[in-house]
C-alpha cells in the first residue's frame, strides 16, 4: 500500500491506542519493528526520576508473544540501571533528550554515545533477536519533570529513504495526537447553534476532500471544475487556517474536524457536490 494512503487512515483512529495500533504497522512496514511510548524523565533525584520514568504503549506482545511484557517491564527498569552504574551519563542523557522538540535519531544525533543506549541493545540479545542499532523517536507532549516520546526501533542499517519514511510517518501520528487529544470546544450558546464552529470554506473542505480520496491536483481542479492554481491557492488557505505546514496534514486534520471519508469523497459536513449552491443562489435570486 502507498504510504500517503496509509497515513490518511491514521485520522479515523478514535482513541490513542488504536492511532499507536495503525502507526506500529506502517512502522512495522517500512523497517521499524519495535514502537515504544513512554514517559522519558527529567534528570532529578534518582527517586524521582525512576517515578517519572514509564511505559505507556509497547507492540512487543506481537512480536514477543508472552515475553513482550517481560522485555517491557525489563525496559521500564533499564534507566535504574543506568542511573546505578553510569549516573552521570545517564543525567547527560536525560537531560540533552528533553530539550528535544523535533524528531531525533538517538545513535546518530545525540552529542554522544549513552551507556543506557548500550545497555538497553543487550536486552534484545537476551530474547534471541539482534540488537536495535537505531533508535528514532518524537517528542510528543511536555512536563515540567518529563516528556512523552514515541520511539520506533530497528535493526536495519538505516536508508535515507527508511529515515525520510519515518519523519513522515511522525509528522501525521503528530497531528493527529494533537488533535485526539486538544479540548473539545463547547458553543458559547449550545440552545443556539449546536454545531462545531467551522474555519473552512466550503471549497477548501472540497479541495482536501478530493485529495484526501487519492486525486492529483489536477485532478481534483478537473472533478471541482476550477483551475489547478485556484485548488491550490484554497489549498494553501486551508493550511495557513488550520496551522500546519504540509498537505497531509492538512487533509489529516481537515478529516478529523469535519469527519469526510476518503473512500467516499462526495459526502462530508460540507457537500462536494457544486449543486446545493447554485439551487440556494438560484432562490435568492
């Protein structure tokens, strides 16, 4: 499957885990079989920092049958570990991965190699498996005394194309985290008007709609019959509106907010079809 076409699917997710569940296959795909969230600490008191540091999500149950709780449990404990034998450069570590706020690759970005980083390549051995030789991970959400990080695992020499593949990935799962996981916004007078408040036109919502469904630019300007520079410039409107900096996310967070389905781009909260609004123009006139 095109992986455009994978990460659209990402915004039907409903809850975290089944957005970890979708983005742990694709991982899985393009060469990083091991997804970890977890909470990472800030360096502190050895007692708080192991209080601050834990598991949220693993995959190792697929791949590790009834040892992935072990390796999990192992890994949980592996920083009490570091903090033991190579304390100092445990804290260095700690402290370079919270000032982190864009992906890293852990080997290959961090100013140095971290014993924890070695240690935690022995506990794979223990299972039988090569050791992870690349870690990637995502800053996703910040504390005062920790951060919440995605890490994908691998133990593939890594391509420029694998790398490249999993920033993308990391830019929608992102997304949509953030948008599962922002306030939910309430009318200001809900015996009014009960809808969502929209900051979308109608085109721009047809735009993302159509591309949402696979369609080129061009073609998506041929369906809509607008010229392809016009589609772009709603397009590029849409994503100024909405805060973010690509089309897919763009067409990711469009598909959230205003719940459109790829395999069936003629119906969303807005219609994509041209004829509602030349029949209402037509009554008005």
């Amino acid at each position: 499957m095109n992986l455009n076409a994978e990460l659209l699917q990402f915004y039907r997710s409903k809850t975290l885990t089944d957005l970890l569940d979708r983005a742990s296959r694709v991982f899985a795909r393009i060469g990083y079989p091991h997804l970890v969230l977890k909470w990472s600490p800030a360096p502190a008191s050895p007692g708080k920092m192991l209080k601050n540091n834990s598991m949220i999500w693993t995959n190792f149950e697929d791949r590790f049958g009834t040892q992935g709780a072990e390796i999990s449990q192992i890994l949980q404990d592996s920083i009490a570990i570091g903090l033991n034998k190579a304390r100092q450069n445990t804290l260095e570590r700690q402290t370079w991965r919270l000032v982190q706020d864009q992906s890293y690759r852990l080997c290959a970005d961090a100013p140095k190699t971290f014993y924890l980083t070695q240690y935690q390549r022995t506990i794979i051995r223990a299972f039988g498996e090569m050791a992870w030789s690349e870690f990637i991970a995502l800053p996703l959400s910040r504390e005062r005394e920790r951060v919440l990080v995605l890490e994908a695992k691998t133990q593939d020499v890594l391509s420029d194309r694998a790398i490249k593949q999993a920033r993308e990935v990391f830019v929608v799962f992102a997304c949509v985290y953030q948008c599962l996981h922002r306030p939910e916004r309430v009318p200001a007078d809900a015996s009014i008007d009960a809808s969502p408040q929209l900051c979308l036109s109608r085109r721009e919502v047809q735009c993302l709609h159509w591309l949402a469904a696979g369609k080129t630019f061009s073609e998506a300007a041929i369906i809509l019959d607008i010229s392809e520079r016009t589609l772009r410039f709603h397009v590029g409107n849409a994503k100024e509106k909405l805060g973010v900096a690509t089309t897919m996310q763009a067409v990711v967070t469009a598909a959230l907010e205003y719940g459109f389905d790829p395999k069936d781009p003629r119906h969303s909260m807005y219609s994509t079809s041209r004829r509602p609004a030349l029949v209402e123009a037509l009554k008005a006139s």
